[in-house]
C-alpha cells in the first residue's frame, strides 16, 4: 500500500520552506509544487532555459529530506540506461563459472534446460537498476527528477508512461514492480519539442518564466548577499531590458547570479555604462548579442 503523501501541508509552507532553502518560488510555482506532492502526479515545468526548472527539483528534495534520483536525458537515451539493464558480463560469469565447475566435479545438479538456466541468471543479482527503476523501488522520500526530457526521442515517452501513470514498471522475467512510496516526479522540458498528449494528461503543468523584477532582485541578493541594493536594481533593470531585445540567447537567472558574482569579485560599485560593457561576457554569450545590446543599450564598447 503506498504510504500517504507528506510533501507539503499547504501552498503556504511550500513557498516558506522552498524559500528557506533559497529557492524563491512565485505563488504558482509553490501551488503547483504543494499540489504534485498532495495528488501525487508528476510534474512536468517548461520554460526558457535557467529560469529554474531543475532547481525547482533539487529544492523540494532538499526541504522534504528526500534523496534526488536524476535521469538526465539525451538524444539515444534507451531502456537499459533510464530503466534497468541485465549485467550480462556477470550472467556469463556465473554460466562459465557454473560449466567448469560441471565439468571438474562431473556433478550433475546443474541446470539442464534453458528454462533452468533462466530461473538461476534472470534474479535480482543480475539485476542494473537505472534511475526510474531505482526511484519506484525506494521506500525512502524520493524525487525523481526527470531532467530535459524534450531531448529524448520519442520512444522514451511511451518508458515514461508506464512509471507515471501506474508507478509501476514491468520487467518480463521478474514481473510487475510497483512502487511502495510513490515518488515526487518531476519532469523539466525547454519545450525544444511538443511532448505527446499522454505524458502531459498525466503530469501536472507549470510553465517558468523569468521573474518579475522584484523576485529577480530577490533572488540575486539571497545568493549573493556582499552585493549592494542599488546595484542589484540596476543590475536587475538592466537585466530586464537585455531580455526585451531580440537576442539570440537571452540572459537568464543564472547569468543574473553570474553577474552579481563578477561585480562583487571586481569590486565594482557603480554599473554604469562602461562596467555594463566590461563585463558582458558574463551575461550574453553571443558576439552578435553583445553588438546589439551595445548598440541598442547605447554603451560604450
Ligand atoms: N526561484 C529561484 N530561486 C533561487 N534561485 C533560482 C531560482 N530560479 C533559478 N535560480 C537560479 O538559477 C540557476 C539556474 O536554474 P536551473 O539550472 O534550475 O535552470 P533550468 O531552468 O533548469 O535551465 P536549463 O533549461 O538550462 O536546464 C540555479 O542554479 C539557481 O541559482
Ligand atoms: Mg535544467
């Protein structure tokens, strides 16, 4: 019997103890978390790159004391790497080591048939758990983090859905495994591809964007607390303002953080236009980003 859920009390204590640990999540962030927890469902954020998303998992594992199991995805990620593979070096092992040994001691209590042969190397011994089959099988807090799954092919959401849906996962020669404590799912996606109508009717949905300027403000000073008020407004506002072009790559939270880091580090008090120009490396990561915003942003080069 699965265990009852004991993520979050309400959207409330999401928001504090999620902001307690230093994420600083909107109200719709701490909704919807407190509400994956309350229902069970997995939950899939989308949105633009470093706004987030797979902190947002790392965070609740911290505050709810659960251990983070991470499927990174990929393009070519497959069944033996997400779900569970066969250790076939050491199946042939125990075969080679098995038929030796016949053969030095002439027993004959060794298996005879391959149904024999199967019974004895198809066990738990023989078993690789991946990520989704270690989560399942956890009877500890856990969250599983499934992180970028638009990167995957297709294929690997029909995997997904048998682990979301049923919290379940089958292995032909061991049968069902159904998990005793449901794991926090959480699936991250930069949305570089549609996900199919399956997995998303069974997640709950959260799209991330950048934060107003206020939480963003916020969120610079929590982690990097040496950095002056006015400074992080101005850094924020001109955070802002670079988002509001068109740019290639727009900057994120991360590079908000970055930022703050490199004035501090630099010992740079005042972000006018030639510090801004200075050290925009950090920020845009594109030359012809930073030849916009130069231009656009009238600074000096
Ligand atoms: N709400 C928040 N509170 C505190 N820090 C945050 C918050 N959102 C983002 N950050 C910061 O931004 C960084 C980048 O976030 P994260 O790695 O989760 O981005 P992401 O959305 O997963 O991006 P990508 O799509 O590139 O993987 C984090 O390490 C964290 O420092
Ligand atoms: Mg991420």
């Amino acid at each position: 019997m699965p265990q009852p859920s004991s993520w979050f009390s309400s959207p409330d204590d999401a928001a504090t103890r999620l902001s307690a640990s230093g994420y600083l999540a909107d109200t719709a962030t701490a909704t919807t978390a407190y509400l994956a927890g309350a229902l069970e469902k997995p939950l899939l954020v989308e949105g633009p790159a470093g706004v987030g998303k797979t902190e947002l998992a790392k965070a609740v594992a911290r505050v709810t004391d659960a251990e983070l199991i991470r499927l990174q995805c990929y393009e070519g990620l497959d069944e033996a790497r997400a779900l569970y593979e066969w250790n076939y070096k050491k199946q042939l092992l125990f075969i080679q080591a098995a038929t030796v040994s016949r053969e030095a001691t002439a027993t004959t209590g060794l298996p005879q048939s391959v149904q024999d042969w199967e019974s004895g190397i198809f066990t738990e011994e023989f078993l690789l758990t991946r990520p989704l089959l270690t989560a399942i099988r956890r009877d500890q807090p856990t969250v599983l983090l499934v992180d970028e799954v638009d990167k995957t092919d297709v294929e690997v959401e029909g995997l997904l859905l048998e682990v979301l849906s049923d919290f379940q996962v089958t292995i032909p020669e061991l049968g069902t495994v159904s998990a005793v404590r449901r794991p926090f799912v959480v699936l991250t996606s930069n949305a570089s591809r549609e996900l199919s109508e399956a997995v998303k009717r069974r997640c709950l949905y959260l799209h991330l964007d950048y934060p107003d300027a206020e939480r963003e403000r916020e969120i610079v000073t929590s982690q990097v607390p040496d950095l002056e008020e006015r400074v992080a407004g101005r850094l924020v506002e001109t955070i802002g303002r670079l988002r509001d072009l068109e740019l290639k790559k727009a900057p994120s939270i991360a590079e908000s953080v970055d930022w703050a880091r490199t004035l501090v580090a630099l010992e740079i008090g005042e972000l006018d236009e030639k510090a801004i120009a200075d050290t925009l490396g950090v920020v845009l990561k594109h030359s012809s980003d930073q030849e916009k915003a130069v231009k656009e942003l009238r600074l000096r080069s």
